[in-house]
C-alpha cells in the first residue's frame, strides 16, 4: 500500500531535544495527555501524504476523507484540527514510531497525537513475544471506521470483463510499484501473470495509463479505485466483479492509533469515531467524496442483532 507523508506542526514540541552531553541526547516527546489536548484547543492527526483519496494537500489545504473525518472528530470534541504530514516507513511499526511513538530520526520527538488510516487487527495489536511484551509497543490501535479491500478496474475497450485473475495473463496490468498487488500478481498461477505487470509511481500515473489504453487493468484499494473511476469518469473504465485466490487477505478494517501513553485520549477519540460510524456521519462522508464504504468487521463482533447503524440502508454509500 503507497502511502506516503511528509509535514509540519508549528509549535508542537518546545523542546524536541534534551542536551545531556556532548556525545549523548535523549528524545523528548510532548506530554499530549488528554487533558492537555483539552487545554491546547487543537487535535494533531498524522496523515500520509500524496494519498488521495484518503489524504493529500491540493495548494497546501489538507483534503481528502480521512482529513475530513478527522476534522469531525476534532469538532465534536471542541478542538481545532491541526495536520501533521509523514512519509510512510518499510512497515507499519515503523509508521507508528515516525507518527506517534517517538518521532522520525531526522526530526525526533515530533509527533502527533494521533494516526490515521491504521490497518485494524485485533491479533495484531494484542500480539506478544515469547517475554510476554508487547510487540506493537510504539502505539495503541482502535476506532475502526471503514472496511477496505483490493479490487480492479479495467478498460471496457481492452477487455469485456474481468470475472477471474487468470484473465491478466493475457493483458497488461498496472499496479504501484512495491506495492502488494505487485507481489500478487507476479506470484500468482506460479508466475504466468509477472510478464504482465507494470509498474507505476502511483495510482495516479497506472489509473491515466489505464484511461490510454497503455495497460488493460488496474489494481489498487477500494478507495484508490473508487476515486480515479470518478476522476476519469468520462473514460471507458469499469470496475471489475473477481476476487483475489490465496492473496491472505482480501478485506481488512481501517482506524486509528495513538502513542501508548495516551490511551485516554484514545478512549475519548474511540467513542466519537463509534459515534459517527453508528450514526452513518462516516457513511455520509464517504458519500460526500464518491467513496463506497462498508461497515467494518469490528462491529459484527460488539452489535447484537437488533443493533442498528442509524439509517445505514437509506445512505447511498457506492459511488
């Protein structure tokens, strides 16, 4: 998954360092407590940039729906929003570290309040090491608000349809370069897709070479090929009906995290984001921006039968 931030927070840490001696620092991180947050009048959310469109900046304004749910969230807890931009790390603990934990090595101690977009897994946050520690110890996660998946796009004029993978070993096929659909695809039906492959910068580039004809099909996220169908919408491209055989895993949930010492302020942010998602405002604005959304898997485990997400039914969530 391309996900990629880069930013600043003016005024967020006044001390980002700690001179010990000469040979010897100690990173400083801000005491962001709840109550401090409170008293500051501003939420500080990390987003990944050039990520449409879950987030980028369009003239140096943040856009994007997970801006935009997190402005929601900042609102109805009385709190200004401020952005905080980061490049994504070679893994998901390293995001943690650079966003919330304790800052990326070439600005330590900046970081944020809290992490957006964070693949949820239960096991995974809970996950231990034969000491019995932690191993997701840089941050906590919680608050899913959306199911994502992997899908495809193709060209209507290059291909009828797409009702099975096998179909792409005949076809170019775009994809993000280092991204999991590369490695899927390159792997699958023991390599008789890799000549196909093409890789792109982003979603953007495989999505504009996909509208000219120069591969057959795209894979991406949901969003990712929601949001470029709606760009391109004028082009001959459709959203394809197939899924993925032995990719682990086709649908995953998406919320947040924050450093492990603010949980307070996560239970606070975890309550209106359940809110929002129980209330349909999250289905609501994934509608503004022409997005599908799905419940996420979190809440078949915690709804009782007769539960309801307020009016999910009468929201229009497919783009």
């Amino acid at each position: 998954m391309k996900r990629h931030f880069f930013g600043v927070v003016a005024a967020l840490l006044l001390f980002p360092w700690l001179s010990v001696n000469a040979q010897q620092t100690v990173t400083v991180v801000p005491d962001r407590t709840y109550d401090k947050v409170m008293e500051s009048g501003y939420l500080v959310a990390a987003f990944y940039e050039d990520f449409p469109p879950y987030s980028w900046q369009e003239d140096f304004t943040p856009q994007g729906i997970d801006v935009d749910i997190a402005r929601r969230i900042a609102e109805r807890m009385g709190l200004e929003l401020r952005t905080f931009w980061i490049s994504p790390d070679e893994t998901l603990e390293g995001d943690l570290r650079n966003a919330i934990g304790v800052g990326h090595y070439m600005r330590r101690g900046k970081i944020a309040d809290i992490l957006m977009r964070v693949p949820y897994d239960k096991r995974y946050a809970y996950q231990q090491d034969e000491m019995g520690n932690l191993i997701n110890e840089m941050g906590v996660l919680f608050g899913p608000y959306s199911e994502e998946q992997w899908r495809i796009a193709y060209n209507t004029e290059l291909l009828d349809s797409v009702n099975t993978i096998a179909v792409l070993q005949y076809h170019p096929v775009g994809v993000e370069m280092a991204s999991l659909p590369e490695t899927y695809l390159s792997a699958f039906m023991q390599g008789r897709i890799r000549d196909q492959v093409r890789q792109f910068r982003n979603m953007t580039d495989a999505f504009d070479a996909l509208a000219a004809g120069d591969v057959s099909a795209v894979m991406g996220m949901q969003g990712e090929v929601d949001y470029h169908l709606d760009r391109l919408a004028d082009q001959p491209l459709a959203l394809a009906e197939t899924g993925f055989p032995s990719i682990g895993k086709q649908q995953w949930d998406v919320g947040m995290a924050v450093r492990y010492s603010y949980r307070q302020l996560g239970y606070a942010i975890e309550a209106e984001i359940d809110g929002m998602v129980r209330e349909g405002e999250v289905a609501e604005l994934y509608h503004q921006h022409n997005l599908s959304w799905s419940l996420p898997a979190y809440y078949d485990q915690i709804l009782e039968p007769d539960d309801a997400v307020l009016e999910l039914d009468t929201v229009s969530i497919d783009p």
